[in-house]
C-alpha cells in the first residue's frame, strides 16, 4: 500500500505565495504522471496541475502563469510552487498519481492553503 504526504500549506495574505511538498511512497512515484489536486469547502476535489516523468507539464487554467509543478524522482518528492495566491486558491491541497482514468492511490491528509487578509 503506498503513502502520500502533502506539506507546506498555511495561512497566506492575497497575492502571497506558497511552496507545497509532497512526499510519495516509491510504488506510488514510479507512476508517469504526477498532480495536484484541490478540494474547496462544499465542492469537488480537482486536478489543478500535472507533470510527466520526464518533466513535461500541465495546468488547469487558472493556474496558469501563478503555479509550477515540479519533481524530484530521487527523492519520491512532487512540488508546487504557488505565487499570485487569491482568495479562491483556498483549498485542501492533495497529491496524488494519475492516468487518463483519474486518481490512481488513496489519497494522503492533504495541506491547507487559506488565502485571506
């Protein structure tokens, strides 16, 4: 059974930035795509950014040109650089594996990122 930890959520004033972690077991990270996902208060849980073993990446459009994805494949580690931060970024941030089906692992705690003066 493989683990996802997700780390480096907070509290952070509008157009702050973040920088998420996280950490996957190697029979989660040895899966091509990697992503980011988001639930909000009341509403479904979405891919916000995804990225290939090879680096090539993806973004929903609102994330475009604020968020990076990155990934260390040393080190079982998927990040996300979050900059610009607004109000609606605010959300639990999950990690996860995917294919063209979806969510491929159980999903970890997540980590809270709330955006607000």
């Amino acid at each position: 059974q493989g683990q996802l930890v997700e780390s480096g959520g907070g509290l952070v004033q509008p157009g702050g930035s973040l920088r998420l972690s996280c950490l996957a077991s190697e029979s989660i990270f040895t899966f091509y795509y990697m992503g980011w996902y988001r639930q909000s208060h009341g509403k479904q849980r979405d891919l916000v950014a995804y990225i290939g073993r090879n680096g090539t990446t993806n973004y929903v459009d609102s994330a475009k040109g604020r968020f990076t994805i990155s990934r260390d494949n040393a080190k079982n580690r998927l990040y996300l650089q979050m900059n610009g931060l607004r109000p609606e970024d605010t959300a639990v941030y999950y990690c996860n594996a995917l294919n063209d089906c979806g969510p491929m692992a159980s999903w970890g705690p997540g980590t809270q990122v709330t955006v607000s003066m």
